[in-house]
C-alpha cells in the first residue's frame, strides 16, 4: 500500500462497534442463587443441620451459571467442548457450566453504519469527502458466527472499500446528482460480500458529497458564466423574432398606406393624450400622415371668437 493510500485510509471514519455483550451470569440465575440460599437457610434454621444450606447454595450455584437470558432481538450460540451445539432465545434457556459456553449474543435487529471516505479521487482526478449510511441486518445468526470473526468490523471496512472503489468509477457530476444510483451500487456491492456472513445490507444513503473551497469557487463562477450565456441567447432570439414580426409588419404597411397613416396617428395620440406632454414629430411624419391641414384645423376651431 502506498503512503498516499495508508494515509487516506487512517482517515476514514466508521460507527464505532458496539461492545459484544457476554453474560457470566444472568439476573435469573443470581435470583436463583438468592432464593435457594434462603430457603436452605431457612431449613438449617429449623433442621439444625448445615447440610441443606450446603446443597442449596450448591444448587444455586449451578443454576447462576446455568441459566442465560436472551433479549427477543437476540440469538446465543453454545458451544460444548469447544463444537458447536446450535443457537438459543430468545428467552431464558439452559446451559451446562464449565462444559457449555455462550460465545456471544448476536443482536438481530436493523443496525446503522456511518462510514466515511476522505480525500478519495472521483473518475476525473478530484479529491472528495463523502458521508454514507449503510443499513444492515443478520439474517443467519449461525452463519455470522461461524463464518467470520468479527461480522461488524468485515462489514465496516467492506463498506470502506466498496465506497472508494465506487468513487473512482464515478465522475464528480454523477455522484452530485446521482446519488441514489451511487447507494444502489454500494448495496449490491456489499451484499454480494456479507450474504455468505448472514448478514444483508437492506440499502446505502449517501448523506454528503464535500469538494474542495477552490472547486466549489470554480464551479459556482462556472454556473455564472453558463447562466449569463443562456441569458444572451435568449436575448438574441427574442431579438431575431421581433426583428421577423417588424419585416412581416412592413410588407403589410407597403401595400396598404392608409394603415400606416392610422397606425402613426394612434400612435401620436397615445403619446400626447396625457397632460403636460410634448411631442416633437419630423416633419416629414406630418406631411405624410397630412397632418398639417388637420392641426391647423384643430388649432383654428380652438380660438375664440
């Protein structure tokens, strides 16, 4: 392993693993103790003999050890002389001291697993963080045990691994947007390695994709220039239709003059018909729309008599 790759790997992040739980003795199994200590106490008491408490304390001496409790999420599993004898619970079940033991408690239950992979390289050489949650459950108690040491941490590190391998073949823009497609790989991916373990990995979110400062600066001045481009574009073609709908305006004004007079006349009232407004109109305007005779017209009938 190079140092690049040792060092990146000592920055990776996982959930920490949950202790492994080992009962010397069950709650049940020391109120058993209790309770046939005291009723042989109370025997000798009446007897006068020790013998009672002596076989009573040795009773529940050997149900302390002998009896284990399994919550209801939780599969034990006994080993006799060191074999494999099967799994119990859960519940209370029974167990032989010194010739029984219980190696561990297997938690059945959905768990979560933060992993994280840092300073890993995308398809296009960029260095990124990225947070993931990967859901897993044992489906096979007896397989996680007797298949692999330490399901847990097979687990972690398999999804370590899977998650850079993923990232190297995915292009930074893919696993921005395409992260759902990105957690469906890392699923199958995992599931092909832990289905032998008993374990299934039920899915894997991808909870953050970070980038460097300077490549988020780049791409956000990046954005800007594409979004002022498609503005000018848009610019351009709304200029390219109207310049059409004024040639298409024109050919109906050449052969018709009587509706470009109109149209200049509307629109020398639109611009005068507010108070207090000046016009000025070239004088060519006037004299092809006629209007000098029509204001003198006006102006005339305006005057007092």
């Amino acid at each position: 392993m190079s140092i690049v790759a040792a060092a990146a790997a000592v920055k990776d992040r996982a959930t920490p693993r949950p202790p492994v739980k080992r009962e010397t003795a069950s709650p049940v199994g020391t109120a058993a103790l209790v309770i046939m200590t005291v009723a042989g106490a109370i025997v000798t008491h009446f007897t006068g003999q020790p013998a009672p408490l002596i076989a009573a304390a040795l009773i529940g001496l050997y149900l302390m050890f002998a009896i284990k409790v399994a919550d209801q999420w939780e599969k034990a599993a006994v080993l006799r002389l060191g074999r494999y004898r099967g799994l119990r619970g859960p519940g209370p079940f029974l167990i032989i001291p010194v010739v029984d033991t219980v190696s561990r408690f297997v938690d059945q239950r959905v768990r979560v697993t933060d992993v994280t992979a840092e300073s890993a390289l995308t398809r296009d050489t960029v260095p990124v963080n990225v947070d993931a949650i990967v859901f897993w459950v044992v489906w096979n108690a007896e397989k996680c045990i007797l298949e692999v040491e330490s399901f847990y941490d097979a687990i972690t590190l398999s999804a370590q691994t899977a998650l850079r391998e993923s990232i190297g073949r995915h292009e930074l823009a893919q696993m921005i947007t395409e992260r759902e497609t990105l957690g469906h790989e890392l699923q199958r991916i995992l599931d092909e390695k832990t289905n032998p373990w008993g374990v299934t990995v039920q899915s894997v979110e991808i909870r953050d994709v970070k980038i460097p400062p300077e490549l988020e600066d780049a791409m956000s001045r990046q954005a800007q220039a594409e979004r002022e481009r498609q503005a000018r574009i848009i610019l351009g073609t709304a200029e390219t239709e109207i310049s059409d709908k004024f040639a298409t305006a024109s050919q109906v004004y050449k052969d018709n003059p009587v509706a470009l007079h109109l149209r200049a006349m509307n629109m020398l009232y639109e611009a005068i018909k507010e108070k207090g407004s000046m016009v000025i109109v070239p004088s060519s305007a006037v004299e092809t729309m006629g209007l000098g005779g029509t204001l003198a017209t006006a102006a005339l009938a305006g005057k007092p008599q």
